[in-house]
C-alpha cells in the first residue's frame, strides 16, 4: 500500500466519485479507499427513483420551494439555493452532455417523472436502477484519469489527527486536522496509514442500525464514527427518513421505489383499506415522513406485519417496461408487481443529518471534508425531497474535490508527518458476539429511536445502547482487528449519536417524531444546530 497522496476519498458513491473526478481533473493525486470488494458497491448503486434536474418550465425558485417545503421549513436556504441553481447544471454538463448516462426518453425530450412532494415532473431516471448507470459513468470517467488509484477492500479504521498539542507552540494545528486515515487490508489483516494533504469522507449512511432499511451491507455509519472520534461536529442526527415501502421477504427488505407511487400505485393496510387520504391530501404523494409513518401507526393499531402497495391496475406490459429491474427483483422474491398487491413496511432509507459541512464540504477539522449521505450540508432540513440525495451528492461532491486542490495550492507543506504501521496480536472475536450484538443494536434502535418516539422508549435506549458501547469497546481493545469489529464498532457509535440527537430535541417535525413532543413553530428557520 502506497503511504501518502494529495487527496484521499474513502467512499465510491456519487458523492466519493465526484471529488476524485473533480479533484484529479484539477491535478491532485488522488487515493480512492472503499470497504468493498467491488468499488461499484455502494448506496449510489442501489438507488432506484432518479435524480432532480431541470425541466422545460421549472426554475431554481420552484425547486427551492419544494425542497424547503419537503424540509419542514428548517433548511438552511442559501445551500437549498447552491443546490438548485448549480445541481442540475452539473447534471445536465456532467452526467448528461459529457458522461452520456442513458436517461429514459418520451420522443424527443427526457421522461420526467413525478414523485412525492413535488410540484411537477423533474426526476430524470433510467428505468427503475438509476443509480447503476450514473455510478458505473462516474467509476469509469475516474478510471480514465491516470492520476487516480484504487484501494479496493480497504477498511477506514480511523482518521489521522494532529493536534495544536502535539506540536511545538510555533507549527500549530487549531483546529485539529486531519492528515488521512489508518486503513485496514481486508484480505491481509494489515491496518497501514496513508497520510494526505485532502481527506473527503463520501462513506454513505447508517441504515444498517436499524432492524429494517433499504440500505446495503456497507451502510453502517462508519464515517460518522469516525469523523465523531475525532472530534468534528455533527448536525441533526435525529432526522433520519424512513422509506414508506419495503418489500417484506426473509432475504431482506426491497426498497420499492418512490416513483411506483409517482406513477400511480395504491397503499391500503393487509385488509385491502385505503387509509392515507385520512392522514394526508396528497395520500400516496404525500411526504415520505408522512406516509412512513402513517403506515407504521396503521400496522401498530391493527396489529399487522405489513401493509399492502398495488399498481397492478396499470397494464402489465407497462409495469414491466417502466419498472423491469424492480419487476424481476420481485419475482426473484416471488411476488408479482404485475397480478396484484404486495407487502410492504417503512424501513430505514436516508440520514437527512451528518457530519456538518459547508458549501465546499468542509468540516469543523482541518483538512476534513465530508460529501454525500455522511454529510449534512443544511439541504434536507428536518426531511428530504425525493430523489434530491443524488444530485446533492454530485453537487458537493465535485465542489469538495475542487475546493481540495484549491486548498493544497493556497497552503505549502507542513513539516513531515509520520505514523507507524499499526498490526496489534490480539485474540480472534467470537462472531456469534458480533452478530448477537448487531441484532440488539437493530432491535432497540427500531423500537425505541425509529418512526415514532417517546421518552420513555428514548430512555430505555440509551441504557441499553451505553452499556452494549462498554462491551464492543472490550472487544475493540482486545480483538484482533478485522472489518466485521470495525463495523459493529462504528455502528454502536452511530446509534448513540443519533439516539443523544433524538434525545435533546423535543420538537417533533419532519422525520423527527416524539410522542408527547413540542409541536414545531411554523416559521421557517434555518439549520438547527444539533451538536454531538
């Protein structure tokens, strides 16, 4: 493994593609780092609805609307603003005129489609798997840049920081900063450091905390442990979103994307009763917070496993035409889109909070920047519009590779940083251990910190999750290091964060419910600040 680079990205989503191709366009070597044994493997991947972009009639001024409506008024409006001006500009330059991503078509323009609390059709997609084909067009444009490796099943097991303490008083780092990360070789068992001038954390969500999410594998919230251990700040945890429909299977949850409600389908509870036209004007297209939790209430009240989603009364050749890849994936499970009503419950999607960031994806470390779901840039406020996570994720992406080369020209080299390798002899860890203490983690953070909240539940949390931390960081210390510790690790420290943020908020709004809790104040804001 190589020991140091101009910009080092741990991710390879939309987000951690952006910022290698950005950055190594503009000149910088860059590393790109991810856990995976594939680099294509990633949220971005997985994502199914599409993206925002800009259509015959729409304006930066309707986008922002709908955004900060979405948000329950509590985004920051200059990054809304950033993001509607500037995002579908990058889609249209990037993704659409250099990068040819095969978006669908309806003759002569793009087929827009509408989803869940917008105002008009502007989602650009391919099919039902749009992220397939934006990731693979990204990979393979950084793959072209010669100034671009590739550490595939690579580990970020830390961030490397230096402190104004640990230097003499005439080279001082205030605030602490970030000289790249220590990395852990999957196949050898070796954790190396590799140090960087630029360090951008594009490491996705944390869905994979709770007992039920439409995330992959990887989304376990390793960036914001790691970004949390050393010490940056972190904004509105509590806001996580819940997709409304999961495919209920023992293999695991299908995400069903938001679009199949944009095109028409039906929710109703396991009896065959429609009941979101009661909760919401909008029923199906309402909010997902809306609808998440409307059908999690209704399966609570009639004690049911699922509710039911049914867009069979559009024509099947249709279905298959405008959802294959979700109408195969639904056979697999074998259940057909095509002949009637399939289960469904809410499940963990997307963390509209994260590591805070600015318009450049800085943090509060230096040298640090963050992009993509592990950030919180102030777009999504309280909840996220649909199909807006990927075009944030380009946006702040680009602008936090660029924004790195632009800060290793403006400083010159510090004095020489070294780290040694770290390769502790422990003993193996039980993974019957890991794998109960998953199931726990997932369990109490569904129960107690999901869809709907209390104190009583908070409080149960929180003794449960605080002495489960005590025992995995006796397991950290002890045991020999490997992905699967790593992970459980990161992922208790996530779960604590967002419960402490779900904790100290009182106020229920958006995607941030509490039984009993302060009704929100009408009047937009911006960002909340909640520290972690």
């Amino acid at each position: 493994m190589k020991t140091a680079t101009d910009v080092l990205v741990i991710g390879t989503g939309v987000a951690g593609c952006a910022a290698a191709l950005a950055a190594a366009r503009d000149g910088a070597e860059v590393t790109v780092a991810t856990r995976a044994r594939e680099v294509t493997e990633s949220n971005t991947f997985y994502a199914q609805g599409g993206i925002v972009a800009r259509p015959p009639g729409d304006t930066p001024e309707l986008l922002t609307a709908d955004i900060v409506r979405a948000g329950d008024g509590l985004c920051d409006p200059e990054a809304v603003g950033l993001l509607a001006r500037e995002g579908p500009d990058l889609v249209r330059d990037l993704l659409i005129d250099e990068l040819r991503v095969p978006f669908d078509r309806e003759g002569a323009d793009f087929h827009w489609t509408l989803e869940g609390a917008h105002s008009m059709p502007r989602v650009l997609h391919v099919k039902d798997e749009t992220g397939a084909p934006i990731e693979r067009a990204l990979i393979d444009a950084c793959r072209r840049e010669k100034n671009v490796g590739w550490l595939v099943g690579t580990t970020a097991v830390d961030l490397l920081t230096l402190s104004h303490d640990s230097l003499d008083p005439t080279d001082r780092y205030d605030p602490p900063t970030v000289v790249g990360a220590q990395l852990l070789e999957r196949q050898t068992g070796e954790v190396r450091p590799l140090l960087a001038r630029e360090t951008i954390l594009a490491t996705g969500g944390l869905g994979q905390v709770y007992l039920h999410t439409t995330n992959p594998q990887g989304a376990r919230g390793d960036g914001i442990a790691m970004a949390r251990r050393a010490g940056a700040r972190l904004l509105n945890l509590e806001f996580i979103q819940f997709h409304p429909t999961a495919l209920v299977h023992p293999k695991g949850r299908l995400l069903l994307t938001e679009a199949l409600r944009g095109e028409g389908a039906r929710i109703t509870d396991a009896a065959g009763n429609p009941f979101l036209d009661k909760v919401h004007p909008d029923a199906e297209l309402a909010p997902r917070d809306v609808v998440a939790r409307a059908i999690h209430q209704r399966m609570l009240e009639r004690d049911e496993p699922y509710a039911l989603l049914d867009i069979s009364h559009k024509p099947a050749e249709w279905i298959r035409e405008r959802f294959p890849g979700l109408t195969h994936r639904c056979l697999e499970y074998g259940f057909d889109l095509t002949s009637g009503p399939i289960p469904v419950v809410p499940a963990a999607h997307y963390s509209c909070g994260g590591v805070s960031v600015d318009f450049d994806g800085a943090t509060t470390l230096g040298h640090l920047r963050a992009a993509g779901e592990v950030s919180c840039t102030g777009v999504h406020g309280a909840n996220r519009l649909a199909s807006t996570s990927l075009l944030e994720g380009l946006l702040w992406g680009w602008r936090s590779g660029r924004a790195a080369v632009r800060a290793i020209r403006a400083e010159p080299l510090r004095r020489r940083v070294e780290v040694r390798p770290w390769q502790p002899e422990f003993e193996p860890v039980d993974p019957a251990l890991i794998a109960q203490d998953w199931l726990v983690v997932r369990h109490t953070m569904w129960n107690y910190v999901g869809l709907l909240r209390s104190e009583k539940r908070l409080d149960r949390a929180g003794r449960i999750l605080g002495e489960l931390r005590d025992e995995i960081e006796n397991f950290y210390r002890r045991g020999t290091m490997s992905d699967e510790l790593v992970g459980l690790r990161n992922g208790i420290q996530t779960a604590l964060a967002i419960h402490r943020a779900a904790s100290d908020n009182r106020v229920s709004r958006g995607s941030h419910y509490r039984e009993n809790g302060i009704e929100a104040v009408p009047t937009p804001k911006r960002k909340r600040a909640t520290l972690l």
